[in-house]
C-alpha cells in the first residue's frame, strides 16, 4: 500500500495535491513506478483535502485520480450521509460508477491476495 500526501507537487501537476491527480496517481505510481498495490487516500477531512471541496468531492475526486481506498477521520456526517452524498453524484454518471466498481474489484483482489495476514 501506499498513501499519497494531500500537498502540491508543482512538477507534476500544477492544480491539484497529489491526493487527487491523475497524473501523480496514475502516471507517477502506476505507470512510471509500475506500482500494482494499493493507493491509500490520507484523511480526506484534513484542511489540505477539504481546501475547495466538501467530504463527497473529497470521495469522488479521490477515487477519480486513483485511490482505492479512503480514509475519513472524525466524520462531521454518518457514514450513511456520505454514501448518500457519494451516489447522489454516481447516480448520472457512468464513468465515475465505472471507476468506483474497479476500485472495489481492486481491493477485492488485495483482500483475497492477502486473507492470511489480514485475518
């Protein structure tokens, strides 16, 4: 696993924090690094996250660049308010529900891969 940070990397990518770009995600990890593990978000409640979003875009955007999973400290909402919140935005949008199902087959997969020293 590996877990991004949530600040700029101008050299990569001018306009979004590592967190949530393709390019550093996506082109940096997976195809220069050829890394196959699994991307981390850090707290998606943090300041450096949430400077123009809320935690749904937060989610969205996150899983967009890359991460396949999430983590949220502290939730300000229940978990079943984010969700809500998450497929309210999934709902018209065939990409994002194609990205989020990759994710999760993703993580099926390390879960599978790994039962042993997970359990």
């Amino acid at each position: 696993m590996v877990m991004p940070t949530h600040l700029l990397a101008p050299g990569l990518d001018e306009a979004e924090i590592a967190t949530f770009s393709e390019p550093v995600l996506h082109g940096e990890l997976r195809q220069y690094l050829n890394f196959e593990g699994i991307i981390i978000s850090d707290d998606l409640q943090m300041l450096g996250a949430l400077g123009e979003t809320d935690i749904a875009g937060a989610a969205i955007k996150s899983l967009s660049a890359g991460c396949d999973l999430l983590i949220y400290g502290n939730l300000s909402v229940t978990l079943e308010s984010l969700a809500e919140q998450v497929v309210e935005q999934l709902r018209d949008n065939d990409i994002l529900r194609a990205i989020l199902t990759e994710r999760q087959n993703k993580v099926r997969k390390f879960i599978t891969k790994n039962a042993e020293i997970l359990s």
